[in-house]
C-alpha cells in the first residue's frame, strides 16, 4: 500500500486512512453510480483486516464520496451544486434540475392543522394552515426530507396540485402568488431519529437543516414555510450573497 508521509509528530497515518486515500483517487476517476470494492475484496486485494477495510469505507463516507445502501453495497455518490440565492425562484424541483438532476417528491402526510407556535411566528397567525411532509429524491435517490406549511386561504386543499409529486412552488404560483424568498438558514445538525429513517440513513449523522421563510413578492405577505433536512452526500449546498 502507498503512503502519503507522516503527520504532525511524526506519527504515520493510520492504515485505513491511506486505504481511503487511494480509494478516493479512484473514486475522482469513477462514474456515480459505479460501485467500489466489497470490504472483503479490500481485504484480498490490500492484504488488510476487515475493521481497516470497513473503516476506510465509512472514511469515504465522511468525505461524501461515496453512498453505502444496506445490502447492495458502496457507491460513488453524485453530488449537486444546490443554490440558494435571493435572485433564484424558491423551487426545490427547479433548483435541482438547475444542478443536472431529475427531482420527485413523495407526500408523506397532507393535511389541515393548526401551526405549531414557532410555526405560526414565522407566519404571523394562528390561523390553520395545510401541512405537506414530503421525501424528496434526485435520480431515483433519496435525497432529503421536510416539511411545509401554507395558509389554508391560499390553496385550501393541495391534494389537487400534490398527488402526482408535482412542485409546491408551482401550486402556489397556480393559486395566483410569486413566491420569492424573504430569509433562508443552512446549518449542519444532527439528523432527528425519528427523519433518518425518512433519509435511510443510519445512526444520527450531520446533514443540512434549511429553514426557508417564502412572501408573494407581489404583496410581502408571507406564503410558506418549511424545515429540510438535505444529505450531504447529495447536495453541496452553496450560499449565494450579494455580486462578484
């Protein structure tokens, strides 16, 4: 195996961080999609122990190279560029197809309810809104997770828009609104328990919370908001501030 020298102390790298690293110059060489050797084939061909075959896997992993799926294996993963901007439509399915990649949607639960209290300061009423949780994937992949509410005098009823996983941004831009963003947060958290699932990942690993206040850019009134929660190893989230 090749070594890339010794860190600081001189202490040599352990082995499955120099297994990873050789891993990763082929993974830059490899399509998404195409899988890397089994932890027993590191094994054979590397003449390591399957805990240094493993460790160097989950390395890449870390690194969000490459996606590990229970029971098929470990491939290169295929990250998107996912732009948020004041400048750009706040439309997740548009924004993903920006980025070259094919979203859908699947509702989760679509209902009527009444806002939670933190929900309903982003919106400034108590009123009932519609809830949509949703899991969203790109290429086939899931990809992220969350949830949006809308006051119920906008669309009272999104079944008619949502049932074939079609665009929240585009129902509201049929009820007559422009949404437009009003403020947006990203911060890296760990995922609740109870969304992993959602995001069939396992354990709590850190992925992407994004927050979103949406207002119809026609009257400020505030027309959506949600939570996402976006893996990492699909969405290089990338904030777009002001002209350069």
């Amino acid at each position: 195996m090749t070594t890339r020298g010794r860190e600081a102390g001189g202490v040599p790298p352990p082995t499955y961080l120099l297994l990873a690293d050789q891993l990763e110059r082929h993974v830059a060489g490899a399509a998404p999609g195409d899988r890397l050797p089994s932890e027993h084939d590191l094994m054979d061909r590397h003449e390591v122990s399957r805990l240094t075959a493993r460790a160097a896997l989950q390395e890449l992993e870390r690194r969000h190279l490459v996606r590990r799926v229970r029971g098929s294996g470990t491939f290169v993963a295929r990250r998107i560029d996912y732009r948020i901007s004041a400048d750009m439509a706040p439309s997740w399915s548009q924004t993903v197809r920006d980025a070259g990649g094919e979203p859908l949607r699947r509702i989760l639960g679509i209902g009527r309810v009444a806002p939670p209290p933190p929900v309903a300061a982003v919106l400034g009423s108590t009123q009932p809104v519609v809830a949509v949780s949703r899991v969203g994937t790109v290429d086939g992949l899931v990809a992220d997770t969350g949830t949006s509410w809308v006051p119920t005098t906008l669309v009272d009823d999104l079944n008619t828009f949502l049932d074939d996983g079609g665009s929240l941004y585009e129902s509201l831009v049929a009820a007559g609104v422009t949404p437009r963003r009003r403020w947006t947060t990203a911060e890296l958290v760990a995922v609740p328990a109870e969304l992993a699932m959602h995001l069939e990942l396992e354990g709590r690993p850190p992925v992407w919370r994004i927050a979103s206040c949406n207002e119809d850019a026609t009257t400020g009134r505030v027309v959506e908001y949600g939570e996402g929660w976006m893996r990492p190893d699909v969405y290089r989230v990338v904030l777009e501030l002001g002209t350069r």
